[in-house]
C-alpha cells in the first residue's frame, strides 16, 4: 500500500504569530476604550503638564510600534521555513535565521546538520535583542513618570515656602486666611504636576508590560517549534 502524502499543514513545521497580533489589538482597543470612558478625569490630569505627558505618551507610541515590529517580524522567518519544509521556493531570505539556512535546507532532505545548537542560540539572541529595546522603553516610562513627580514636589515645596514667607502675622484671621487660601493654588498644581506624571508614566509602562509579555511568547513559540523540526528525525 503506497504511503499518504504529507498534509500542507504537516509539511509547515512554524505556526503563524497572528493570535499574538490579535491579542495586542485587543488589549490596545480595550485600553483605548477605558481611556474613552475616563476622558473627562484624564483631560486635567494631562494638561496638568502636557509637555512632560505628551512625551510620555509618544514614548509609548514609539514602543508599541517597536512591539508590533517584534512579532510581525516572525511572518517572514515563518514563511521561509515553511516554504522550504514543504519543498516550495521562498519569497525572500530570512533575516533572524540567516546561519540556520543551511540546516534548515538539510532538513528537508531529511538529515540533520551537526552543530546545530549553537545557530539556535544565536537566533535566540537576536529575539532577545529586539525585546531588550521594550524593556529599556518601560523602565524609560517609569523614570520620566518619577521625573514628573519630583518636578512637582520641588515646585509644591518651593510654593509653600513662599507662601509661608509672604504670610504676615498680627493682621486680620479672615485676611490671613484669603491669603493662604490664595497662596495654595500654587502648591496644589505643583501636586497635580507630579501625580499626573506618575500616572501616565506607570500606565504607559503597563501596556508596554503586556505587549512585551506578547512578543516574547511569540518568540518562544518561534523558537521552540523551529528547534522541535530541526533537532527532531523525522523526514
């Protein structure tokens, strides 16, 4: 009885990382959503120093792009491999799996190339490099959200002194009390300078937390099934 060819599904060794695409939009959307609902708190909070937070916010814009890039970049590398498992020509030559090319077309004859690992390794090096510039971006976020904070401490601090300085003794209680009641808008914005700071700056390292979490599962799943077809013996 002759053997059943192989399914094209079989022969396609890499899965696609598009569920990991699809999670990132859906957390995006629902980030995008609960920012909706909340605009009319956010909108004080940001113009609270809109400087400070608008470059928070176009930090985390740069980051999520650079996330996206992460796992968009694995359709491509997928695709090669697939290609050439399944005896088809490429579009294109890999970037991250440059050095594994030789073992990965030695492995659709059916043999395994020796000194694999190392190439594996070096691949996975790559996938981390790429993740190590997100990483850097969320500790970034914290550090201007802190930045912002005592920004506004020095500034509420530096009110205050100069309210109690301009305070003068031996008048009027309910004059006294205008003055001081006047005097702490001051300290007060100073206040909502650093809260709103911490606020987006924190906020923004979550998301980026969660998109960082998403490309690295997409890049462990990447390597994982690419190392399984390489090192395993079937034909």
């Amino acid at each position: 009885m002759a053997a059943r060819p192989a399914s094209p599904e079989s022969a396609r060794p890499l899965a696609r990382p598009g569920i990991y695409l699809i999670r990132m939009l859906v957390f995006l959307i629902l980030v995008g959503f609960l920012a909706f609902v909340l605009f009319k708190q956010i909108t004080p909070a940001f113009l609270a120093n809109p400087g400070l937070n608008g470059l928070i916010l176009g930090v985390l814009l740069i980051a999520v792009l650079i996330a996206f890039g992460q796992v968009i970049r694995l359709f491509r590398e997928a695709a090669y491999v697939n290609a050439v498992a399944a005896d088809e020509t490429p579009k294109g030559k890999p970037d991250l799996l440059a050095p594994l090319v030789p073992a990965i077309r030695a492995r659709r004859d059916g043999t395994t190339l020796s000194q694999v690992r190392p190439f594996l390794d070096t691949t996975a090096a790559r996938l981390d490099e790429g993740r190590d510039t997100l990483r850097y971006i969320a500790g970034i976020l914290i550090l201007l959200g802190l930045l912002g904070t005592f920004w506004g401490l020095i500034d509420t601090l530096s009110a205050v002194g100069s309210v109690i300085r301009s305070m003068r003794g031996g008048g009027d209680a309910s004059v006294m009390f205008d003055e001081l009641k006047n005097g702490l808008a001051v300290p007060l914005s100073g206040i909502g300078l650093a809260f709103s700071a911490s606020l987006f700056g924190l906020a923004s390292s979550l998301v980026i937390g969660f998109l960082e979490l998403q490309a690295a599962q997409a890049h462990a799943r990447f390597h994982n099934q690419l190392e399984d077809w390489l090192l395993s013996g079937e034909a």
